[in-house]
C-alpha cells in the first residue's frame, strides 16, 4: 500500500501539471514530455509559471508535514505542531519587515526564526530541555510574534496586499529562486532529521526513558528544533503561512504507516507534498480567475480535522 502510494505520487504530479486556467493543458503538456515542437508562449506557462509553483508547493507541504512529525515525537503530544514553538510567526514577522528594507526578505525571515529558536533555547538550557519548558517559550514566542505582525499590518498602508500574503499563504509568486531555496532548506532538514530518527523513536518513551537508554538529550533536542526550524523558515519565508499540514498529515500517514519515525518521515514528505498539490490545485480552480490563497483552504479544512482529533483524543483518555 505504501509503495503504491509513492509510485502514484509521479502520475499525480504530472496530472497536476497539466491543469490549469488558459490554454495550455495536456496536449501541450505530451508534446513538452515527447520533445515536440510547442509555441513559446506554451513552453512558458509550463516550464516558467507552472512547475516551479508545483515543486514550491510540493517542497513546502513535504517540510511542514515533516515538522509535524519531528515536533509530536519531540514534545510526545498529538496535538503538537510546528505552530507551537513560534518559529512559523516569527519567520512571517520578518518577512513582513523585510519588504520595508531593501534586503530580500529570506534573509529576514531566516534571522528572525533564528531569534525566536534562541528565545526557546533559554528556558531549553535552563530546565534541561523538558518538553513542557520548550511548549510554553514556543508560545510565548508565537504569541509576542503575532502581536507584532498585528502591529505592522496596522502601519502597512500601500504594502497591506503584501503582508496579507505572508499571513495567508500561497504560490502566485513562486519562481525557480523559491525552488532552490526550499530544495536547500528540505535537503538540510530532512538529512538531519533521517540521522536522529533511532533517537526520534526513543524519546517517544519519555526523556528519562530515552536519557537512559543512551540518548544524549542536549544535543538530540536542540537539533531536532533547528531542523524544523530550518524548514518551517524556508517554507514561510517562500509561500507564506500554511496551517493544518504539519498538525494533519503526521496523523494521515500513521494510518498506513509504520510507528518508526524511519517510516513516517518519507510517507509525510510525499503524502503532505501531495495534499499541497491538491489544495494549490483548488486554490486555482475554485475561484477562477481569481485565486484564494491556499493558507484559507488549509486552515478550513484544519479547523474541524482539530476539533476531531481533540474528541477523539479525550476519549482514549476516559
């Protein structure tokens, strides 16, 4: 099943590709694949407009899924995500303040989710990286993040649209330049977190669990925040905030998957890329010829997807 699931994940892809407002659809698309002749005007939306914006979405659904997936392991919660420890936030806080500077706005959404991971180191060193000590700084983060980006839509005037973008998410403006930038921060995040993932596994047993079974919790917990650090960073800093797929798709994939984090971590990189795909996708069609970002669509399925997993979660507990 899981291997189906990964083969189907190429055809999908390309039936994705094919789709699309305007003119170019799958006979443009066989003749691109096929090496025949094509108008230029064709060969641009394909190859320009169209498969950045499918591999942007693809990379960014991938990390966010994965992130999830480290973030429950880490903190031993269902409900946990990448929202919780602030670093989404605060990189879309300095993207935002990057469009008053002229300094690409990576560079700010990089230096900012940086700040918010030393904030959560503090108490981290402090109380010897307990779980529920990283928690409560990543919302005190996320909190204090929000306000200030509250603060900047409020001054923004002609820059408003702009902010509205990093807050709602979504690939209009996704080029090959986002591309590397998402292929850099996947490939760093998910090698870091493909070595940990043996003490991924134990510290599902609990710290003291995982300290004694050889585990070095200093150094395994602040290397597991930077990579979903790194990840939710570059995610943010290209497409904007995207709710939902770090929450979800961990729990979507533990339905026909292994408990082995081994296991997860690449089923959440195809199943969440997939489902980006597929809510971009919607993003395009629903409203054509305008489009809705695709953070609205995400967070509104989200919303009762978390209200259920809540439910059902106090019920395994009574």
């Amino acid at each position: 099943m899981k291997n189906l699931w990964y083969i189907a994940a190429v055809p999908f892809f390309i039936l994705l590709w094919g789709a699309g407002a305007g003119e170019c659809g799958y006979s443009e698309l066989f003749c691109l694949l096929s090496g025949q002749s094509l108008p230029e005007s064709a060969r641009t939306i394909l190859l320009e407009i169209r498969l950045p914006r499918l591999l942007s979405a693809f990379l960014a659904g991938g990390m966010l899924a994965s992130s999830g997936a480290a973030a429950q392991n880490l903190f031993r919660n269902d409900l946990a995500s990448p929202h919780v420890l602030g670093v989404i936030y605060a990189a879309a806080l300095g993207a935002v303040c990057g469009m008053f500077f002229p300094i690409p706005a990576i560079i700010f959404s990089f230096v900012f989710a940086l700040a918010a991971l030393f904030l959560i180191f503090l108490p981290g060193r402090r109380f010897s990286w307990d779980s529920a000590a990283l928690l409560l700084a990543g919302i005190a983060v996320n909190a204090f993040a929000s306000s200030l980006t509250s603060g900047v839509l409020y001054l923004a005037d002609e820059k408003l649209s702009s902010v509205v973008f990093w807050m709602l998410g979504g690939f209009w403006r996704a080029g090959w330049n986002e591309v590397i930038i998402l292929s850099c921060c996947f490939a760093a995040g998910i090698c870091l977190l493909c070595s940990l993932s043996a003490e991924m596994d134990m510290l599902l047993l609990g710290d003291r669990s995982a300290s004694l079974s050889g585990v070095d919790l200093k150094k395994v917990k602040p290397l597991v925040l930077i990579a979903i650090a790194m990840m939710t960073a570059g995610s943010v800093s290209c497409c904007g905030v995207i709710g939902f797929i770090g929450l979800a798709i961990p729990h979507i994939v533990r339905c026909f998957s292994r408990a082995k984090f081994s296991s997860i971590l690449p089923a959440c990189i195809i199943t969440g890329g997939c489902f980006l795909l597929f809510a971009d996708l919607l993003a395009r069609m629903l409203y054509t010829p305008y489009e809705i970002p695709v953070g609205i669509l995400t967070s509104a399925a989200g919303g009762p997807f978390f209200f259920i997993l809540l439910l059902r979660r106090r019920k395994s507990h009574d």
